[in-house]
C-alpha cells in the first residue's frame, strides 16, 4: 500500500491525511478546496459524480471515507469493483451491513467502524476480554464533550451533527441475559462518576459495531453507551419524540449546530469494564482514559479529531504492514490493541 485517497477535508479527514501522509503518498477529494492547505495534493470534485468517482478511486491503492455516514456506500462500492482497500468511520448499522455483504466477494479489505466507537473502544473491550476463561459482562462507554459545559444540554457539537443524531434516533443492538436484542436508543440511562464528576450514559445506535455477533453465546451482557453530562439525555428525548422531530433530521441537525457550534477544548472519554471468570474466580477489568487536543504539524486539534482520526490511520497502518487481513471484512474486535497501539498512529494513544 503506497498511495491514499482520503475523502472529506473537514477536521478529521484533513487529519487523517496528514497523519497518513508521513508515511503513505495522500491524495484528498472535497468539493471544496481546503481553506488551510494540508500539505498533500486534493481533488476537487462531487462526491455524487460517480463517473468521477470511478475514474479516481482505481488510481489508489486504498481510500478512507471521512464523509457523513449517508454518503459511504458509493465509494464502497467502487472500491469494491475495483479491488481497492476500503476504510470508513461510519456509525451507522445499515451502511455496514451493506459493506459487510461486500466483503464476502472483496478482493481487498473492507473495513468500516474504524474511528472511536465503534472502532478503538471494540479493541479496547475485545482486548480486556480475552484476560478471562468465561467471560460474564461486556460494558462499553464513549463520550465527546466539551471541558466546560454550559447550559442544559452542556454538549457541543464537535463531532457531524447527523451522525450524532442518527445514533440518537436509530435503535441500538445489544445482548441482555443471553440474548441479541435491540433497545431504543436514549434508553438505559446510569449514573457513572469518573475522578469525582457525575457523568450520564444512554444507549446509542451502533457503538458496539459487529460485536454482538461476535460474542453471542459468550456473554450475559453486553453494550455500549454513550457519556454525556447529566441531563442531556432528557432534553434530547424531549426534542426528538415530545416534539416530534426525530421525522425532521435535517432541522434538527440546523437547529443544535446553530445552538451548540464547536469548542476548541473538548474531551474524549473512553471507559471499558469487562467481567468474567478467571479460572474459578470472579474478576474485572477496567480501562480507563481520557484525551483532550494535542498540536500535530504546528497546529491544535480537538480531541475529538485526532482519537478518531488516529485511530483509523492506525488501522490502515495495520493493513499496510500485513498485521491484519489482506482481504474480506475486519472486525475491529479483532484488532490486536497492543499491535494497534505499536503503529506510529496508535503511539498517540500512549501519550
């Protein structure tokens, strides 16, 4: 793998190209041209000209879609003509059905759910999981938020509003007693305090990625929520279901960018415990981290933008040094973490 076409030069994809270009040749694609220049060649282009689309994407060895979730398949699919690696940080369960269908005639690797959860919060659970003889419960739990929170909602959209609805609105999977079932999403509210600050977490679409099919009939629980500070999740089930918007995302999407716009000093948490038996002993495990904006190339990022977008360039690094799969579908619970964590990407994580 020498040459990369990344898609989308908003933060994270512009991230990405320039974490990927220190080792890879990068070439970006946006409608637009990049008010800041990268420091790599960009193709300016419409991502609905798909004649564009393949025409360009063969000229690369693997592409990495940093577009909105609704905008992925596309490009996945000419990438699959054409036998092109294919990365993608998509939350969303339909989209990775599709390219999980794909995979199973792919002549390179398809891997969607490569940013923070799903993504490196699958590693981290898998990681832990595999410490245990008989594993019990699997708990998983991500949050983006602002360092300093005002107001009710006390979020900031730091991350693309229309994924962060989706997640809102779609039903998340999980196994409860046993079971794979799905539960709405904002449902399943706790209390969780991490170093002294009350936090809340609610279920969320597509956290967990393809691990409920991973370890059904492994495990009693397992799931993933979303932190947030409290009081979010009540204003936001108001919003979408008391006033009835969930059936107009695109206002909803307007109305919230317009109320909370990006903060510069953000934090990501990442929480993971898992339960199970050692041998004949009851045990957990925990993980724990938290991650705020570090300076790449001269310049400050969110943490939002690097933990998402290195930790799908660790991935590609991954491929390209032959650690995981050459072809088919990955899992990101598959992904060894300590390998993951050695690529020069995932070092960030160690910081």
């Amino acid at each position: 793998m020498k040459t990369i076409l990344v898609f989308g030069m908003g933060k994270v994809g512009t991230l990405v190209g320039i974490l990927l270009n220190k080792r890879f040749a990068v070439t970006g694609f946006d409608k637009q041209t990049p008010s800041q220049h990268p420091g790599f060649d960009c193709i300016q282009g419409d991502i609905n000209d798909l004649t564009l689309l393949d025409k360009t994407i063969p000229q690369f060895d693997a592409v990495v879609s940093c577009m909105p979730y609704n905008l992925n398949l596309p490009i996945a699919r000419i990438a699959h003509s054409h036998g092109v690696h294919y990365f993608d940080l998509t939350e969303d369960v339909p989209t990775t059905q599709a390219i999980l269908d794909m995979a199973t005639t792919a002549k390179g690797v398809m891997a969607p759910q490569c940013g923070l959860a799903p993504g490196l919060i699958g590693i981290i659970g898998a990681d832990l999981a595999k410490r245990f003889t008989k594993l019990r419960d699997i708990e998983l739990r991500v949050g983006a938020l602002p360092r300093y929170p005002n107001g009710l909602l006390a979020y900031s959209f730091t991350w693309s509003p229309a994924g962060v609805i989706n997640e809102y609105i779609n039903d998340a999977e999980v196994i409860h007693n046993g079971v794979r079932k799905m539960v709405p999403s904002l449902d399943g509210l706790e209390s969780i305090n991490i170093e002294g600050r009350d936090y809340e977490a609610f279920s969320t679409s597509g956290g967990l990625g393809t691990m409920c099919e991973t370890y059904a009939g492994k495990v009693d629980t397992l799931n993933y929520k979303t932190i947030r500070y409290p009081g979010h999740a009540k204003l936001m089930r108001f919003l979408l279901y008391e006033l009835i918007l969930k059936d107009k995302r695109e206002l909803v999407e307007e109305i919230l960018t317009e109320a909370k716009p990006p903060v510069a000093e953000d934090v990501v948490l990442v929480y993971a415990v898992v339960e199970g038996w050692k041998g004949d002993a009851l045990a957990r495990e925990e993980y724990y981290r938290s991650f705020q904006p570090i300076t790449v190339n001269g310049r400050t990022w969110r943490a939002i933008s690097w933990t998402t977008a290195a930790s799908i360039a660790a991935v590609v690094e991954m491929v390209a040094d032959g650690k995981l799969p050459q072809q088919g579908f990955i899992k990101q619970e598959e992904i060894n973490f300590n390998a993951f964590l050695q690529t020069q990407n995932g070092q960030l994580f160690n910081a």
